[in-house]
C-alpha cells in the first residue's frame, strides 16, 4: 500500500541538518515571540537557506554570547551572514556587528532586507563587506567567528584574530590534510581532530581560556566548536540578551 506523506509533518522542522531551503510557508513552526522563533520566521521569509543553516548559526551564537565578551563582532567568510544577524540580535549590547566575505552571496542581501525588515536597527547595527578577511583591522576587544572556514581558512582566521588578542570562535569545516599540520597525531585520532586538537593547543598557548564544545551532529558533521577568550587584564562587558 503506497504510503502518502503529510506535507505538514514532511515539512516539520525534525530534521534539523536538512538541506532544503526554508520557505515562508514554514514560519509555522516557529510560533513564539523567543529569539530563535522569531529569527526563523525571518529566515523562511527570505526564502533562501537550508533549514541546517538556521540550526548551525543559532547553535554557535548562542556558545559565543555565552562565554566571550567584546564591544564588536567580526564575522570572517561569512557567507550569507546568519551568523552574524543572530549575534546581532542576541547580543544587544554589541554596537557593531561586521561580516566580511570576498563573495558576498545573493542570499546575503536576501537576508539583509528580511532582518532589517523585522530589526530596524541592524540597519546601523550590521554592515556586510566584500573584501578579503584580512581587510579589517582586529581589535582586541573584538569577539572574531568563523563558521565552517574550509581547510586553512580557519587558520588565517585564527591568525588575524590571535594576532590582535580577540577572542575568538570557529566552527571548522573539511581539513586540507596535505597543507595541515595534525601534529603526527593521525596514528591514533582521525586527521580532522588531530588537526582541531593542535588548533585548541594553538589557543592555550596564545594565552587564551580554551572551550572545546560540539553542535548537534545532526545538524552538521563538522561540529566541533572552538572557543577561545583571550585573558585580557580588563575587557568590555557585553550584556546578554
Ligand atoms: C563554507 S563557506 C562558509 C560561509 C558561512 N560562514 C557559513 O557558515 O555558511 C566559506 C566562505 O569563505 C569565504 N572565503 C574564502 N576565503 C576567503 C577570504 N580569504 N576572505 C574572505 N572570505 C573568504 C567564501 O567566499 C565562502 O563564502
């Protein structure tokens, strides 16, 4: 007997790794007036991101506005910026939100507009840049993240960021394990996290207090969150949301 799918469970938001795109046509299964309701909402009315996206950049912001403090965001290889919209809106206190990609995506205006349509004051708050990560100058009291910077990427990231004393968060993506150093760990650990493990090192050494978190792995494989705050003698206080 031929088994019919109910279009509302087929598109209730269980799979939270899935690739297709959010719709509007979804906004109802985020119904409340929380943060992460309303953030979906928006994303479904832009119409242009896999729901895994929503989950991922919800996971890591949420880790971020927990444990690291900065007067400015700078968003590396942002890509659409989701990231960085959802930092804005759950770190109010922030003034200053950048997100830097060489190729800004079309869904990065897509969302743009949806967000600043729900959050007028992103429109000052946020700006989207097209440029090189290195094009801004890192302060030190800024709070850098990455998200799934592909192979050395989150490296350079961690360069710039580590060289001005920011904290920092990356969720790194697929590993280049010809240009990578894993630390000749790869006997015992898999390259990937040989090559994550020398990155957490990286950061203690730097001076930095260290978090090692993961996301749900149902979201993404590539789930092994870094966190790095740097031990400045004093910082700016950032308030939670
Ligand atoms: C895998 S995507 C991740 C995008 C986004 N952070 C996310 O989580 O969906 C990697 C991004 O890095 C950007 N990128 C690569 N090298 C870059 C560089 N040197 N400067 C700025 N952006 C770069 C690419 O354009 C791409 O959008």
């Amino acid at each position: 007997m031929k088994q019919w799918i109910d279009p509302v469970e087929a598109d209730a938001p269980r799979d939270i790794g899935s690739k297709s795109t959010l719709r509007p046509g979804a906004q109802r299964h985020y119904p409340s007036d929380s943060a992460f309701d309303r953030i979906a909402r928006v994303v479904c009315r832009a119409g242009c991101l896999p729901r895994k996206e929503l989950y991922e950049s919800w996971e890591m912001a949420k880790r971020v506005r927990s444990n690291l403090r900065g007067s400015r965001v700078v968003d590396l290889a942002c890509g659409h910026g989701l990231l960085a919209y959802a930092l804005a809106v759950i770190m109010p206190a922030v003034s200053e939100i950048i997100a830097v990609d060489r190729r800004l995506p079309p869904s990065a205006s897509r969302l743009r507009e949806a967000m600043e349509a729900e959050w007028p004051e992103l429109a000052t708050r946020v700006t989207l840049h097209e440029a090189d990560i290195r094009a801004f100058e890192i302060r030190a009291n800024d709070i850098v993240v990455c998200a799934h910077g592909c192979g050395t990427l989150t490296d350079r990231v961690m360069d710039v960021a580590l060289a001005a004393g920011a904290d920092l968060a990356v969720l790194p993506c697929c590993a280049d394990h010809s240009r990578q150093d894993d630390g000749a760990l790869s006997g015992w650990v898999h390259p990937d996290l040989a090559i994550d493990v020398l990155r957490a090192v990286r950061l203690g050494n730097a001076g930095y207090k260290v978090w090692t978190k993961t996301i749900d792995k149902a979201i993404t494989p590539k789930n092994r969150l870094l966190l790095g705050r740097h031990r400045h003698a004093a910082r700016v206080p950032t308030a939670s949301a």
